[in-house]
C-alpha cells in the first residue's frame, strides 16, 4: 500500500469512529450530568407506610429535600437525625423530605429500620434502583435540594448535618422566597 493509501485509510477510520460517536451522543437519552441547576427527573417509589406508589411530580410546587441511602450505609444512619431535626424545623413551613431507600432487601425491613429510630419524616424504598440511574448517584448518601420549580439547587455526595445553620438557611431562603414570589403575583 502507498503512503498515499495509508493516509486515506487513516482519515476513513478517523471520520467512521468521530461519526460513530456523535450518532452515540445523538441517541444517548442523558447529556448531562444530573446537578446543580439541572431540572430533577421524576422517579416512582413505594411508600413505606402505605406501601402506595408514588412519584417526585407529585410534589410539583414544593420544595424537596430528597436523600438517597440505605439501611446499610452507616454515613445514612449518621445524617439521619439532622434530616428529623430539619423536618421538625421547616416541615411545618412546607419543605417536603422524601427519603428513598435503595436496599434490595423487602420494603418491611426499611419501615423496621425507620420505626426504630423513632423517624417521622416520609421514607419511600425503590428497590429496582431506578432512582440511583436516574439521578447518577455515585454511592449513598445522595441528597439533592430541589426548589419549586423542578430544579436541583444543591447535590451533597456523602453524609451532612442538614440542620445546620448554611444548610437550613438555604431551605429557608428557598421557602421564603418563593412565598414571597407567589405573594406578588397574586398567587
């Protein structure tokens, strides 16, 4: 083969692998990753109380503190008593929490696990792990803020203490501002 033929094979590759991979990027549902200031996807997950199946659009207009563990996950365990508190706090205020559950293990053994430490705050279990693709999580904890409008104002990967001063003053602005916002418009 000539040097000539070489290089027109070379460039027939380049041009067959740079399409390939922008037909890949074209048909790929996700372009992005899932972050701050990226719309939240809607999920399904069963309620561990009522064992009803329900989703993330439900609580369209609210704002959500949405966490993403596993009875497993000692991290989980840890934050889970800053996310009551905070429940406690700004629960009456109107911040939504939905705590999904990812074990694989039957939805019983997470209300067990709920009801032992005395939590009262909404738990759900999605043991297809939907959400975890849905959401590209990484590991658990996941914990994601998401305003009224559908979008993730804050990711935290690994454990926090959700009552603390930055993190519940940022649900509180978000709370209040929003109020604020339906106030002026009539609303």
């Amino acid at each position: 083969m000539t040097q000539r033929g070489q290089w027109i094979l070379v460039i027939a590759i380049v041009v067959l692998l740079g399409g390939g991979l922008l037909a890949g990027l074209a048909l790929s549902p996700v372009l992005t990753p899932v972050g701050v200031q990226s719309d939240a996807p809607n999920f399904r997950a069963v309620d561990i109380v009522s064992l009803d199946t329900v989703d993330l659009g439900q609580l369209a207009g609210d704002v959500v503190l949405l966490n993403i563990w596993a009875t497993w996950c000692a991290p989980c365990e840890a934050e889970m008593p800053s996310i009551q508190r905070l429940y406690d706090e700004l629960g009456p205020e109107g911040l939504k929490v939905m705590a999904v559950s990812v074990d694989r293990t039957e939805t019983d053994g997470v209300r067990e696990w709920i009801d032992e430490r005395g939590l009262t705050f909404p738990v759900y279990h999605d043991q297809s792990g939907r959400i975890e693709r849905a959401y590209m999580t990484t590991g658990v904890p996941e914990t994601f803020v998401i305003d009224r409008h559908g979008v993730i104002v804050k990711k935290v990967i690994g454990a926090t203490e959700w009552d603390n001063d930055v993190q519940a003053g940022l649900i509180r602005r978000l709370l209040d501002a929003d109020d604020d916002a339906v106030e002026n418009t009539g609303g």
